[in-house]
C-alpha cells in the first residue's frame, strides 16, 4: 500500500511540473521518476526550535493524507530559528540538476490571511557548516498545493550527508508540511524543463 501511495505522489508530481517538462509526465506512468529520488518521500518532518509547536496530522486532502503542522509561535532573530527538515540519501555532484517539490498549505493566523512565508528552502550539508546545493523561498496559500524549487547543485554532498531544510521562523504562521520528494536529475539535464515549476 505504501509503495502505491509513494506511486500516486510521484504521478502528481510529475503532473505538477509536467507542464513544464512533458516527458517528466511520461516517465511518472512507468516508474522511471522513482530512479531520480535521492530521498525517502515522507510527510514526517524533523521540526526544531524554541518559538513552535508542531504535530503529525491527517488531511485526506493532500496526496498521501497526512502532514506535519507547524505553528510558529514567536519570531526569533534569525528565519532559521524554526525549521524543518527531512534526510537525503542519495549522493549530489556540483552541477546536478535538482529538484525539491513538496505539498504545503497555510492557515490563518490571529485571523489574518492563510500565508506563509517560507524564505530559504535549502538541499544542505545536513552537519556544520551546512553549506547549500541549493537555495530558494516560497509563499504558501491557504489551498494544499505542490511547490517546488530546481536548481543546480553548487556543491558536492556525499549520500546519506543531505538534508533539506526549510527555514520558518521569519513570522509568526501556521504551515502544513505534506510528503517531500527531491530528485537528482545529473549534469545534463535541461534546467529550463523545470523552471516553470
């Protein structure tokens, strides 16, 4: 069953960005795309910080039908001061095409709109000094939607050495984390395929 969900996840991904890329859509119907996943696709995030709370949750709404709700509760000095995270394991080169695309939705906070800011969603050495492959930000709404940030590697990261992190304590939000994929696609991918994503 969890390899027909991971299935199902990997099809929508492929029809999120295959706009973009069609032949990406393609591979999704033969199981080809699982061959670009340096992670484990999970809902389960590693959230850290003093100023959060966070806890697993069901939503029969998202691709997977569970997710990790994250409440920011006060704004630290640094965006990094609340975070998530999930490990990779699959190696990257400098130069790597990549691909981190995960559901997310916002919900409203003190009665303001259902936003959140997400500043720097990283590929990242997972010890110190935690330099990035890749770095880039999103704005979530309040619909379950797959956002998606490519890239190319800016450096080497061993296999089991990754992590992506995602840094939220830029403001006081309430942000729900569904099932992360991220997908290494080597040197000599068309980056352009995916910048639509």
């Amino acid at each position: 069953m969890r390899l027909k969900l991971l299935y199902i996840a990997l099809a929508a991904l492929a029809l999120a960005i295959g706009a973009a890329s069609p032949g990406l859509a393609r591979q999704s119907s033969d199981g080809d795309i699982l061959q670009q996943a340096i992670n484990k696709p999970s809902a389960t995030w590693g959230v850290y910080g003093a100023g959060q709370k966070s806890a697993p949750v069901k939503d029969k709404t998202v691709q997977g039908g569970a997710a990790t709700k994250i409440e920011v509760l006060t704004v630290g000095a640094n965006p990094w001061d609340v975070g998530a995270s999930q490990p990779l394991t699959g190696k990257i080169a400098k130069g790597d095409v990549l691909l981190v695309a995960f559901w997310a939705k916002a919900e409203s906070v003190d009665g303001g709109p259902a936003s959140a800011d997400i500043p720097a969603v990283r590929i990242q050495q997972s010890a110190a000094p935690y330099d990035a492959a890749l770095q880039g930000g999103i704005k979530v709404g309040g619909e379950w939607k797959m956002y998606t940030v490519p890239g190319r590697a800016l450096i080497d990261i061993p296999a089991g050495a990754g992590a992506v992190g995602l840094h939220l304590g830029s403001a006081k939000q309430t942000v729900l984390l569904g099932a992360l994929f991220v997908l290494n696609f080597g040197p000599d991918y068309d980056l352009r395929k995916l910048a639509g994503g």
